[in-house]
C-alpha cells in the first residue's frame, strides 16, 4: 500500500510510465471522475489534511502523445481538480538536462515534484543526496534510497492478457510489438506480451522492434510496416508519439494495434482493439496519501494487475473495453481473457518481471 507524507519540507515525485489525464485523451466526463476519486481502497479512515500543495510535473515526453506524458499531464490536473492544488509542468526536457531541472524545482520550494520517466531515476537519487527534506518518487522507477520512493507497476500483467488476445485472434499466428528504447520497464513489458501469446499458442511467432526513439511517428510507422510486411497482423506499441505512427500503419493496413497506458482507441477507432492502462483515480489517491499521511518509506513499490478500473485492491493496471470493435471478439476469447485476469489477480498465473534481453 503506498502511503507517504510530507509535513514540512519538499516532496519530489519522479515519475515514469503511469498516471493521469486532461483530458489530452480519454477523459470527457470531469464532473463524473471526480465524483469517482475515493481513497477507500487504501484503508485510510483518517480524513486527508486540508493543506494544499505547491506540484510540479516534469517529463521528458510531449503532452500532445496522447500516451504517457499525457497521462502524467493529465494527472496532475486531476490533483489540482480535485484537491485544489497549486500546480505547474514543464515537458520536453531534453535528457542531458534532467538533473538539472530536478535542482532547479527543487530550489523553488515545490511540495510535490513529479519527475515522469524511468530514465529520471539517477539523476533523482543524485539530486536527493543534496535535498535531504525533500521526499522523491520515481514513477515507473527501480530506485530507492531514505528519501526516494519508486513506483513501478507490473505492466507485464496487463500486456500478457493482449499478447493471449492477438495469439487467440491472430490470423497469421505472426504478432509484433514496437518500443521507443530498451529500458528496462519496456522490456517487461514486451515480455509479458510474448508470455502472454506464447501461454495460449507456443506456436506464434513475435517480432519486435525499439526505434531507440520516443517522438518520431514516421519512423514508427515504417517500423510497424516492415512487421507487417513479415505477417504481423496484430501489434502493440509502447512508443509515446512515435507509436502514432505504428498506429497510423495499422490504420492504413487494416490490422489491429494495442495501445500503451491510456486508452487510446480514439487515435483508430477501428483498429485499436484495446490498451493496458494504468488506474488513474487509485495512482491519484496514493500519491496524495503519500503527501498528506506521516508514512513516507524509501521502497520499490509494485502494484500490479485490476480485474477493471476502480476494482478493489491494490492493482493498478487494467486493459480497456473493445469499445465498437467488440462484435469482433468472439465470446470464446472473452470468456478466456476473463479467467487468464482472474488467474492472474488471484495468483494462479505469475508472469514474472524481466529487465533485460
């Protein structure tokens, strides 16, 4: 359970592949989301601070990617929706300059500062060495230290049930997958996705490619056709704004594409046939009990899979409806789906983490 506060001093949250929306893309009932923010799920009866919160978010992505920096975007302007506080954000930060733009919030007083990218984890334990009162949470991270907090969701969960989902609809038996560079949280979930195909089909073959670049649609597009080409008619890309392109191809082609921590079937509604996705409303709630409850701890947090948004638990990552493609399912498919994300949350299935290739 992620529980961690601040009572004086500064909080830093680095982010990096999950949290919320502005609704850049798939939010459109405001008044309703907020109503459905609750923090019940965290086993909190005492009532939250009323104090408001100074929160930057930065991100080396572009807000308009409609994936994962709009995710993050989107987020923080939930917090301020729902709890009025006071918020900034600063996307595009070229890599060479995270650190310092990490020291520069953190001289400005900010209460909360969410640094949104894995490859934000060394500079944050850099600069938390030097800002000893500051709290730090790298999201989706693998680091830690007495004042940084890590959170990394087990996205291979949710990317195994659409790897099961192309193996059992695919075709061709040929499936792809697209990433925008080998991190180690992208591996994962490339590895999920292959578990989850090769558990309901051992004889489908996965091709996948990393275009060693977030913000090139062009260059995904021309990587989606060339799997395509080899007989992929089914792909899922993780590749922020150049997975529009990848998207753009499937389009074009006529196949179906997965999309990547929000929902992004409006980019193709005809052929994003689902997404994993990352909850909105529980990352919300935790990151502000983490701030306003006296419980900071230096962990790697790991939630993993929801059997739906908001279900109970501590699971955070979920696949999105099929949206007008589900007459396109077969029940069969359905029903199977149902029982691999019952297996999965109850611990019958374990799709385990890998980091490396």
């Amino acid at each position: 359970m992620l529980a961690i506060v601040l009572i004086s001093g500064i909080l830093i949250i680095s982010i990096g592949f999950f949290t919320v929306f502005h609704f850049v893309y798939g939010i459109t009932d405001v008044d309703n989301i907020t109503k459905s923010l609750s923090i019940s799920s965290l086993n909190v009866t005492t009532n939250i601070s009323d104090s408001k919160l100074k929160i930057a978010l930065l991100t080396d992505g572009l807000f308009s990617d409609a994936g994962w920096a709009a995710f993050g975007y989107n987020s923080v302007q939930l917090l301020n929706l729902k709890y009025g506080h006071e918020i900034d954000s600063k996307e595009n930060v070229d890599i060479p300059n995270i650190e310092m733009t990490l020291r520069d919030y953190a001289s400005k007083n900010y209460d909360l500062i969410i640094s949104h990218g894995f490859e934000w984890g060394d500079p944050t334990i850099k600069v938390a060495k030097d800002y000893p009162n500051t709290k730090f949470i790298v999201f989706t991270g693998l680091v830690n230290s007495s004042n940084v907090a890590s959170i990394f969701p087990m996205q291979q969960e949710g990317t195994y049930l659409l790897g099961a989902l192309a193996a059992m609809m695919s075709k061709t038996k040929v499936i792809g997958f697209i990433g925008g560079e080998k991190y180690p949280n992208i591996i994962n979930i490339y590895e999920g996705y292959k578990r989850g195909a090769a558990d309901v089909d051992p004889n489908i073959t996965v091709l996948d490619i990393y275009l060693d670049d977030w913000d090139d649609p062009i260059k995904g597009k021309k990587s989606a056709n060339d799997l395509i080409n080899k007989g992929a008619d089914f792909l899922l890309q993780v590749a922020d704004t150049s997975g529009h392109g990848v998207i753009e191809a499937a389009k074009t082609r006529g196949i179906y594409v997965f999309g990547a921590v929000s929902d992004q079937n409006k980019l193709a509604p005809n052929n994003v046939l689902s997404s994993f996705i990352l909850d909105v409303e529980k990352s919300l709630d935790s990151i502000i009990n983490m701030v306003q409850y006296q419980n900071f701890s230096g962990q790697i947090f790991k939630p993993g899979l929801e059997m739906n948004k908001g279900a109970a638990g501590d699971g955070i990552v979920y696949i999105s409806p099929f949206h007008n493609l589900d007459k396109t399912v077969p029940e069969n498919v359905k029903t199977r789906i149902q029982q691999l994300k019952e297996d999965i949350i109850d611990g019958k299935i374990v799709v385990p983490e890998i980091l490396k290739q």
